[in-house]
DNA sequence: ATCATATCGTACTAAAATAGTACTATTTAA
DNA sequence: TTAAATAGTACTATTTTAGTACGATATGAT
C-alpha cells in the first residue's frame, strides 16, 4: 500500500512532540497524554525510539525522554528507514535476494530504480521541516516536477 | 512499511508479461505459468487487472488476455494508485479525515507534502519503462537530485 | 536505607490486512 | 452441444501490525 505503519505514524507525531518541549525531558506519561496515544502504545515507541538513539532516556525518578541533538536534522528517508525497518517498495527490491520469481522477473531492477528516486525525494525533507510546514510548503514550490500526468 | 503488496508485484509482472507478447491473447494459464504465479492468484489478479481497464479480456474458447492500447504509457503513481488502492504513504494524510488525533497533531500537513514528493517521483516513470529497463537507467542519471544525506 | 517513580526488555494476545483458494455462472468458438 | 475460457463472489489461512502486561533495573527524594 505504499503506506507507513501506525507506529511509524505515531513515532514522528511523539518525535515532533518532543521537538516542541526543546530539550525538557518529559515522562511517557506526559507525552501519552499530549499526544493523545495510548500510554503503553507510547512507552513501547518511546523505548524503540531511544534504541535507535532518537531521543535521549533518563532512568528513575524525574526521569523521562528527550530528543537527541541531531535528531530534527535527520532526514526523513533515515527516519522511515530506522522506524520501519526498510525503505524498499517491495520485497523482491530488497539487498537480500530472496525473491521466488526472480529468475523469470523481466521487470529486472525497475523497481529499485523507482524505490531510488522514492528515497531521493524523501532525503531532503528532515524532521525539523516536518515541524515547521511553511518551510516546506516553500521548499516545495521550488521544486516543481516534470509533469507526464495520467 | 511504504511497500506495496505483493498482489500489486504479482500484477506488474503479469503486465510485464503481457507486454512482451504484444497484443496477443495470452491464457490465465500460459500467463501463470510464463510468470511462475500461482494459476489461482494470476486469475485473480487477471480479473482486477481487467475491471480496471488495464488489460482486455476475451471470454470462452481461445480467449484470453491482452494489454490495453493506452497501458504501456499509464505512469507508475497511476498504476500503483489503482492497483493498491491509494497513494498516500499514511493514512491521516488520505482525504477523508478520519484521523483520530488530528486534532492535536503538530505535523499538520507536513506528510501530504511527503505524500506529494512520492507521487511526482513515480509520475515520471511509465509501465513500458519498466520493461526496459536501460531507458530508465538512463532517466535516472539525467535526474540527479539535491542531496542532502545522512 | 527505603520508597516512589521512571525506564528497559521481553513475551504475549488481539485485531486487521493480505494472500491464496474454491465454486458457480456465463460466454464463445468449434 | 461441448469444451475451454473468463467473471463474480465468498471463504479460509496466513502474516503483519497493534496493543498490552509484567518483572527487572535505575534514580532521586525523603
């Protein structure tokens, strides 16, 4: 479905709620209730996210979560790929050759050409940006494709 | 996991197919068995392919399946989009609002942006470009994008 | 020291989406 | 009339995703 899951979904928004309280730590608790995502949903994000060094944990009492330094400069392909594990469009596109057709696929690697230009478009949006959409928005009107439409 | 499913991998490589033996009717079962598809599943796919005019059909005896005129030029995002159902990478972004935290959500828009990058990078690229490959290598390398790494 | 409050890891269960199959009806050329 | 093909639909199995629970560990305050 060319489609990110849920959790990635719910990762980005407690990612960018986190970038709103600049650098405060805040308990799973506190983020669960702004976020309006379920507190145990948001402690398992939460702890995948400090597994993959986004945001900065402090154990015990007035402990909690905040974001990593670099984490709003970290470009939205990095994000997806280390939320959703992979950023290939297909299974049979991924390094692993583990496709069972492969020997009779004619589409070859097209579609790891496509997964690329995907990839491309998503470098060079960050975190940050998704916070600030004006930037985008600008950024965007820049950047007009080339237009073959259907 | 911005994959598409295999449904949709599955009906590029009977279209692929279908491509290469230009015009002529091809059988659910020659085509299941060129492809190495199940002949239940290529059947299934078939008859999607066919109610959304990709493929035409012919019933009873000696009929069969044959590209559409126009399909070979239908772009990638128009095929995904009608194979796969949507486009959009998450669902809140998807036209219907029926996204539960919306409300409270800081990223506002900012995935419809993401959503849009996507779509132009696969408005560019046609199903028969993906039969031929070198085409695109060479699309490709005349696309270098900003890059902005991690 | 002890306690209250956090995170950490892991395992488990439930729900939803996807994949695959089967069956009956209809169409068509020989 | 018959054999061979598609058309539609409904069903089942599998896989993925989402959500929850629990015991362990760490930490600051009293």
């Amino acid at each position: 479905m060319l489609r990110i899951t849920k959790m990635t979904d719910y990762a980005v928004l407690i990612l960018a709620n986190l970038a709103l309280h600049d650098k405060k730590f805040l308990t799973a608790k506190e983020i669960a209730s702004e976020t309006h995502i379920s507190l145990p949903t948001s402690q398992k994000i939460l702890k995948k996210l400090n597994r993959n060094n986004l945001v900065i944990s402090k154990q015990g009492a007035s402990g909690g979560y905040a974001l990593e330094d670099d984490t709003k400069n970290i470009s939205v392909a990095a994000l997806l790929k280390t939320l959703n594990g992979d950023l290939s469009i297909t299974q049979c596109s991924s390094n692993d050759h583990q496709c069972q057709v492969e020997d009779f696929c004619n589409i070859g690697d097209a579609w790891q050409m496509i997964n690329q230009r995907v990839q491309w478009a998503l470098n060079d949006i960050t975190l940050g940006d998704l916070i600030h959409p004006t930037r985008i928005e600008q950024f965007i009107s820049t950047n007009i494709p080339v237009t073959r439409n259907h």
